[in-house]
C-alpha cells in the first residue's frame, strides 16, 4: 500500500491501474493481472482495496481471460 501511494505522489497524480506479474508455479511460470479502478476511487482506497483488504483473507478475481496467460479483472471479492 505504501509502494502504490508513494508512487502516486512522486508523480503528483492518482493511481488508474495497476498491472502485477503473480507466480503460478516453481518454473517461474506467471500470470499478467491488469486492474483498473475506473476513475472512481481515491489512490490510498484503491491500494488499500488490492493489497491491505485481501492480504489477510485472500480475494477472488473475475476477468476475463486472455492469452499469456493474461486476465483483465472486472471484479474483486474478499473471501
């Protein structure tokens, strides 16, 4: 969260999107994760909503699923 803000003041602007490179298995084989906030959210909500909200609890994606392997996510839910 510190690392979303941080660099969102640096550049003296919000946060649209977010892109990560998540690990899915020992190979070093990974997934590219697009999430955008739609312009509806304040930098410090949005990085709070991706990384302090779901570390404890995990999250689901919905997306849409491309090649790469390349998801877009459309939703976020907390578990």
């Amino acid at each position: 969260m510190a690392t979303i803000e941080s660099a969102a003041a640096e550049q003296n602007s919000c946060v649209d999107w977010i892109d990560y490179r998540l690990s899915l298995n020992e190979e070093r084989l990974t997934m590219h994760v697009h999430v955008e906030a739609g312009g509806r959210y304040y930098t410090g909500t949005f990085a709070c909503r991706l990384s302090r909200s779901c570390y404890g609890h995990g999250m689901m994606l919905i997306g849409t699923l491309k090649d790469g392997p390349d998801l877009n996510v459309l939703a976020i839910y907390e578990k």
